[in-house]
C-alpha cells in the first residue's frame, strides 16, 4: 500500500503563486507514476501533470508554462510549483501515485487552493 499527503493550499491572489508537497509512504518501490489532479465545485476530477518513474513530466494545457512538477526522491515527496494562478486554478488538489502492477491507483486527501481575482 501507498500513502499519500498533500499540503501547502492556501489562498493566494490572482497573479501569486504557491508549492504543494506529496508526501509519500509505505510500498515506495511499487510505484511507476506520481501526479497531481484538481476537482472543482461541481466538476469532474481532472488531471493537472504528472511524473514518471524515469522523471519526465507531462502537464494539461491549460496549466503548460505556469505548473512545475519536481520531486526529491530522497525525501520521497513531489511538488507542484504552481505560478501566475488564475481563480479558475481554484480546486482541491489531489495527489495521485500509480503502480507498476495492475496500475492501481492511490490517493491523498486533497489540499483546496482558492485563488482570489
């Protein structure tokens, strides 16, 4: 098993900028991907970018160029470095981490992000 915790939300001004963390535990080894995905008031869950085991990254288009995903692995933790935010970046945070077999997927608790015009 593999757990997750999210921190670092809070509320910022359009324009600001903030650093989630990930803090993973537990079957660390099991894991092929981290990543980071958001739920708005009455929206569906969608993905924000991602990291793969061999470090490289993907990210939505809509977060390309303002988002930054990293992670320390000696830490066991990943990151969202998220810049120039917008109020439709508002949303709990989840982070998400896949593993190699059955390509299960674990979840933290969220972190909301409200992002003030």
């Amino acid at each position: 098993q593999v757990q997750l915790v999210e921190s670092g939300g809070g509320l910022v001004q359009a324009g600001g900028s903030l650093r989630l963390s990930c803090a993973a535990s537990g079957s660390i080894g099991s894991i092929k991907a981290m990543g980071w995905y958001r739920q708005a008031p009455g929206k569906l869950r969608e993905f924000v970018g991602s990291i793969e085991d061999g470090g490289s990254t993907n990210y939505d288009d809509s977060v390309k160029g303002r988002f930054t995903i990293s992670r320390d692995s000696a830490k066991n933790t990943m990151y969202l470095q998220m810049n120039s935010l917008k109020p439709e970046d508002t949303a709990v945070y989840y982070c998400n981490a896949r593993t190699w077999i059955f390509s299960k997927d674990h979840w933290g608790q969220g972190t909301q992000v409200t992002v003030s015009s």
